[in-house]
C-alpha cells in the first residue's frame, strides 16, 4: 500500500538564500563596524620635528638610464647623388 510522502517545510533553495542572506548580513555588519580611521604607529627615534621654512622644492629623481629610439629609418642609397626632393618622412610624436 502507498504512503503519501511528506514533504520537508523547508527546502533546499531556501537554505541557499538564507545562508546568503546570512553573509551578505555579516559582510554588511563588518563594513559598516570597521573603524574608518586608520593609524600609523612610528617609533619617536624616526621622527624629525622642526619649523617650516619657505624654500626652493627640488623635485626630482636621480636615475640611470638608456634613451632608445621609438621608431628609426634606415636609408640605402644604391647609387650616389643628391637628394633633390623628400617624398617621405617618418611621424614623429
């Protein structure tokens, strides 16, 4: 003889959006209870302490480089002359 199945109140897909109503809560609660103020702890010993003064600001970084060309042309000549009119010239930026 059959038995009618009962069904389980609550099912799997309500599970899933409550877990994820759950941790949305959690992330929201985090965001929103962090400190937004943020501090850096420096040791006194590091710490030079004087009167501003008005002078030149020398912005700049010493560096060691090599320049290379972005884009170069390399003529031939086959036959020797002079050059009477320039049909081309390379883009320059």
């Amino acid at each position: 003889m059959d038995r009618p199945i009962r069904r389980s109140r609550i099912s799997r897909a309500m599970l899933t959006r409550f877990a994820l109503l759950v941790a949305g809560a959690a992330v929201v609660g985090l965001l929103v209870m962090r400190p937004t103020e943020r501090t850096l702890r420096i040791e006194a010993a590091k710490l030079t302490i004087s009167t501003v003064v008005m002078a030149p600001f020398h912005d700049f970084i010493a560096l060691r480089g090599q320049v290379v060309p972005l884009g170069s042309v390399v003529l031939d000549a086959v036959l020797g002359g002079r050059v009477e009119a320039v049909f081309a010239e390379a883009a320059r930026n």
